[in-house]
C-alpha cells in the first residue's frame, strides 16, 4: 500500500499525544479481578476506557473483545467483528445489531479508545464532530486538531450527502486501483457518517478503508499494519 499524505501522519500524532498526555475527567471503578479501570476523555466524542497502572497484556482476540466489550458496556452498545493487526486490535461496536462506531485495543494494555481517523472525524453520532456526550464533561482536545483533507476524495460522480453503499464500494475500488493494484474491497458496512470496507488481495484481508457517506472521500486505515486474523 503506497503512503499517504503527511496530514495523515499528523492525524496519528495528534491522537497518540493526547491520548497519552492529557486526560479531561476520569472516574475510577473497580473493574473483575480488582484491577483498577478509567474512563478517560480527550474531547467530543474522543475517550479512551484505560487501565490505571495495573493493565495487562492483551494476548488474544477474545481478550481484545473482553477489553472491548467493557468499553461498549458504558455506551449501551455490543461488540461486532474483532480483528487482530500486527499494531492493535480492532473492534467494531453495533448498536441493535447495527455498526455504531470503532474502536483499538492496545495490545500490551488493554487501553481502548475510539479509532483513529474516519470513527473520530467522520462519525456523525460518536465522532469528535457529534454532539454525543458522555457522562458529561469537556474535553482537552478539540476537532481543529485533526482537522484537513482526508487522504483522496474523487473529483467526479459523488452526489453530495448521499453516497450509497454501492457507491462507496466503487469508489473504493477506484482509489485501490490506484493505490494498491491487484486490491479488491469488501462490502460497504454503513456506520453513521460513513463505510468501512475490508480490503482485499487474492480473497483474503489485507486491511481496511472508509469512504465518508457524504463526499466520497476515502480514509485507509494505515495505523493498524499487517492484517493477522479475525472472529465475527
């Protein structure tokens, strides 16, 4: 997969620093097992479910979705897809059996917070950009600091705000042409703003992308590194 602009570098910068060095409110639970759990918030929508001091490694995909599942707990929602990459793991969230949002695991943790780039900056119900709230509280964190371009947005064809999952799967297609020949993508899960689509090389996962619902454009998610395995 080719690189994509510095404002994406600049995106996972942003993140990481904020997720490590600022922290607007925490509420401190007892967590199974005695260890100690905070509900960290970095801004609108942006919030990290932390292991205060005492995390644990993940080692396994049903321990990433234990992690994830306490996350999804504090938003009424349920674990979906977890995915294993060689950077983290994914999870995606549904909401009645819906895609609500997206989340990372870190793996040498446990610390959970919502995905970099589209779940952040494109969600329209959980995102840095919604009016979601949770529990309250403001945070350290605005959208200007990710604020940009995307990585590509096609010039043509792209009705805007109302970009079906059809559409989105061409213009996925389109882009991986470009990008990554020889790629194919997956179908087009709706998530509120946007899709997030499997990318695919001889059948088999290779990563993923997300196509904002409104304008076309394309957002691969280059942080996770090389695909390793999934459960559903």
């Amino acid at each position: 997969m080719k690189k994509v602009n510095g404002f994406a570098l600049g995106v996972l910068v942003a993140a990481v620093a904020a997720l490590v060095g600022s922290v607007a409110w925490a509420a401190t639970r007892g967590d199974g097992g005695g260890h100690g759990w905070t509900m960290n918030r970095y801004g609108s929508g942006m919030m990290g479910y932390a292991s205060s001091g005492r995390g644990k490694p993940v080692r396994d995909l049903a321990g990433a979705r234990r992690q994830a599942e306490r996350f999804a707990d504090r938003l009424d929602l349920e674990v979906g897809e977890v995915m294993r990459f060689a950077n983290n793991y994914y999870a995606e969230l549904e909401e009645k059996g819906r895609p609500a949002t997206e989340v990372l695991v870190d793996p040498s943790s446990g610390a959970v917070w919502l995905e970099y780039g589209p779940a952040m900056m494109w969600n329209t119900r959980f995102g840095m950009m919604s009016d979601f709230r949770l529990h309250g509280g403001s945070g350290m964190m605005g959208g200007e600091m990710m604020g940009g371009d995307p990585t590509w947005a096609p010039t043509t064809g792209v009705a805007d705000g109302d970009v079906s999952a059809a559409e989105a799967e061409r213009i996925a297609a389109q882009w991986l042409r470009r990008a990554s020949p020889g790629a194919t993508v997956g179908e087009a899960e709706p998530f509120p703003g946007y899709y997030t689509l499997h990318t695919l090389r001889n059948g088999k996962v290779t990563g993923m992308l997300s196509v904002n619902a409104s304008t076309g454009a394309v957002w691969y998610h280059w942080w996770h590194g090389r695909f390793v395995s999934m459960d559903a």
